[in-house]
C-alpha cells in the first residue's frame, strides 16, 4: 500500500507518496484531481463543513491541545461563507448576524481550497493537521517550523528524508508528516480529535 500527504503550498498542492520502504517521490500540482493514488490520502483541509451556528468540536479539541500553537488551526465556517463570497463588510456582518462570529480575511481565502477538498475527497482521505502530528511524533509542542530549530525538530522527527520539491521547506515538511499520518492510520496507530465523521487525524 501506498500513503499520500498533501499540504497547501501557495495557491497549490504539495504532496508526498510513501510505501513500507520510505518515500517513493513528491511534487506539486494545481488540482487535488491530479494527485497520484493512494491507499490513504491525509491532507491538511477541512473536509467537513459545521453546521450553521456551530463549530466543529474536532476544532475546539485540536486548538485546545495546541495551546500556544492554536493559531496554526483556523476555524471552519459554513460552506454558505465561502461559496462565491467576497470577503468584505456586507460577509463580515451577515456572519456575525447568523453566526455570531466572522472568519478572519486568512481563514476566508481558504475557503475555495476547502471546496475542491470537499467535492474531490473520497473513501480514503482523511483531515489531518500538521502541528498536532509533530507533537504527537515528538511528545511535545514543536518551535515554529519558520525558525531554524523548528526546521531542525521537524526533520529529526520524520524518520524519512523528504523528496526534492520546488516548493517552500514548511510545506514539504508538513506534507511529509501528513504521509506520516496517512501511513498510521493504516496501521491504526494514529490519533484524532473530534467525531468520527468528523475528525482530524494525528
């Protein structure tokens, strides 16, 4: 069996292949529909929209356990918020009107890349997030992979060494270590927050 991890890169996908032998290759493409296939695709997207007025508990959870780290997890809104929404006054209010609360201008811009995960997923794929795997791997909240000991950490941590890709060192990281989580959780050694169907997977 092969695992796949996929990470957003820029306005792009990352993306790392690994079998019981290590890491078979890596790249970058525009579409999820172009990935290569995998027994199990872990990805770092929310796959499940909340219901109207809710969170996702899987959220809540996995924000609690980041502590200091909880920013690296944005919140997902409705799937009204997103589609075909501009982010402007008139969106920020309506949220805060149904919602309660509004997405920040960050958290919005994901929202189309949250879409073509949702349409594209199938059985297979599940919701990971990388700074809940590394602390998982390493026991402990990891520095920020944007400092050089945070980059050192994460490399330690793999037991794999990452595959050429033209794309940015945090990326390639957290879509090694979204293969890493795609691999246990074949194995059934990995952890999640949340609901079954809906959770995030460490």
């Amino acid at each position: 069996m092969r695992w796949l991890g996929v990470d957003r890169a820029r306005g792009r996908w990352a993306w790392v292949l690994l079998d019981a032998d290590g890491v078979v290759g890596g790249g970058v493409v525009g579409a999820l529909a172009e990935l290569p296939a995998a027994g199990v695709v872990a990805i770092d997207i929310p796959l499940v929209f909340p219901d109207e007025g809710g969170r996702r508990r899987c959220e809540v959870e996995g924000r609690r356990m980041l502590g200091d780290r909880r920013s690296t997890m944005f919140e997902t809104f409705p799937r009204w918020v997103y589609a075909g929404r501009s982010y402007d006054d008139a969106l920020r209010d309506e949220c805060r009107r149904r919602l309660g609360r509004a997405p920040s201008a960050h958290s919005h811009a994901l929202g189309r890349s949250i879409l073509e995960a949702v349409a594209v997923a199938g059985p297979g794929w599940i919701e990971t997030h990388p700074e809940l795997a590394f602390r998982r791997i390493t026991g402990t909240v990891v520095p920020p992979k944007t400092r050089p000991d945070g980059v050192r950490v994460r490399l330690a941590a793999l037991g794999v060494a990452p595959p050429p890709i033209r794309a940015g060192t945090d990326d390639v990281l957290d879509a090694c270590v979204c293969a890493i989580v795609a691999r246990d959780h074949a194995a059934g050694t990995a952890r999640f927050v949340g609901d079954p169907g809906d959770a995030i997977w460490y």
